[in-house]
C-alpha cells in the first residue's frame, strides 16, 4: 500500500470516526479495497473471492476496535485485522497435501509480512519477498495456492530458489525429494526415515522393524532406485 493510499485510508476513517454515518464506512472499505487485495495476492497466490471477504470482514472488525491510544496507525491496525482474517480463513480452506517444504515457505512468507509490518508499517511487496527468501516471485505466488488447490494444479516448475545456499538443497530438488519419498511404499518410508532423518544404523532400522539387516539393505537399494527416476529430466 502506497503512502499516499495509507493517507487516504487514515482520512476516510478519521471522517467516519466523526460522523459514524455508513456513507463515510462505505469510503473507508473501498479506500481499503487495495489493502485486502494486496493481503488476498500474497495468501492465495491469486485472486479468491472468498479470501477477499474475509478481509473485508477483518477490516470492519478493525474499523469496530481501533483505539487511536494504542499509539498504532489506523491502516497498520486494519492491515494486522485483514491479515489475520484471511490467514483464519485459508486454514480452514487449506483440505489438500503440501509437501513440507511448501508448508515451511508458506510460514517463511507469513513471518517476513508480520516482520516487515511491525518494523515499517507497510507492506512489502511480492517482489521484496521473493528476494528476502531466495525464491522466485513466481514461485512464491505458486506456493502460497498450494492447500487451497490440489498440488497437481501447482506450477511447482515455477517455485525455484533464485540463487543456491551452501549447504542447503534448492526448494526445487526438496519438492522431487518430497514428492519421490510419498511414492515409496510405507515399508520403504519407514526405512528412509530410520536410517536418514533418526541417522540409525541397518542394524538398529532392522530392529525397529522387526525384520533382517539384509532385507532393510535390499529395500533401502530399491527405494533410492526409484526415487531417483523422479530427478532424471
């Protein structure tokens, strides 16, 4: 939101504030409209009429709430209200798979927009995100549909990370991983997870399974065959 869109939000409210007429709450929702839909882009990756309601109704809440003695600007206050409002109502949307990786972007985003708010009473845009989490704006975007549609419909070809971290795999290749690892068998999970996410042995992994070192062995082989046809191009 522009500074000279936040002046004009703060006017039309301190106007309605003095006049309580609904002519005047008419003026503050649509001096806001491009709040909301600033908030609806960065939580839905879109457009989404639903979500673009739910800050509307965070925005009249914020309008019923506002104390000018909590020492916060008007716009600042209704941006927390409308944020939260639409945050409140995608969890309740959110129905499909994410893998983890998407799932930890999404919060990434949701903290770099609360950080950025408080510290500068603005808002950033898409762009400034995408840069201060190393992923592309696209990307970025396509991530935060992820929940609300079912992963198939996500251009996950376009949540790439710009530039890469020493130590840290891409966000492209978590996605392949994560996507690789839910095709295995559940035996074959438990496998990967024993001996790559808890780092025990083919002995211990056996144990816990209750089956050979050898048989761990063959489906550990076979797992990583098969996940590894997902990287090829």
């Amino acid at each position: 939101m522009r500074m000279g869109q936040q002046q004009e939000l703060e006017e039309r409210y301190l106007r309605y504030r003095q006049s309580r007429s609904e002519e005047d709450l008419a003026e503050v929702a649509v001096a806001a409209r491009r709040l909301v839909s600033h908030f609806v882009r960065i939580y839905t990756g879109g457009n989404s009429d639903d979500a673009l309601q739910a800050g509307m109704e965070g925005l009249l809440k914020a309008v019923r709430r506002y104390d000018p003695e909590i020492g916060a600007a008007f716009s600042t206050y209704a941006a927390h209200c409308v944020m939260g409002e639409i945050r409140h109502f995608l969890r309740k949307e959110a129905a499909y798979y994410r893998p983890g990786c998407i799932r930890e972007l999404q919060f990434r985003v949701d903290q770099y927009v609360e950080q950025v708010l408080k510290e500068r009473e603005a808002l950033p845009a898409i762009e400034e995100i995408a840069v201060a989490l190393n992923v592309r704006k696209e990307g970025v975007l396509q991530a935060m549909r992820a929940g609300l549609v079912a992963f198939e419909e996500v251009d996950a070809s376009k949540i790439r990370s710009e530039k890469h971290e020493t130590f840290r795999l891409p966000i492209e290749d978590r996605i392949v991983l994560q996507q690789a690892f839910r095709k295995l068998s559940r035996l074959q999970q438990k496998v990967i997870y024993y001996l790559f996410y808890r780092d025990l042995t083919q002995v211990e992994a056996a144990e816990k399974l209750a089956i050979s070192q050898r048989q761990v062995s063959r489906v550990l082989h076979k797992s990583l065959k098969e996940m590894e046809k997902d990287f090829k191009p």
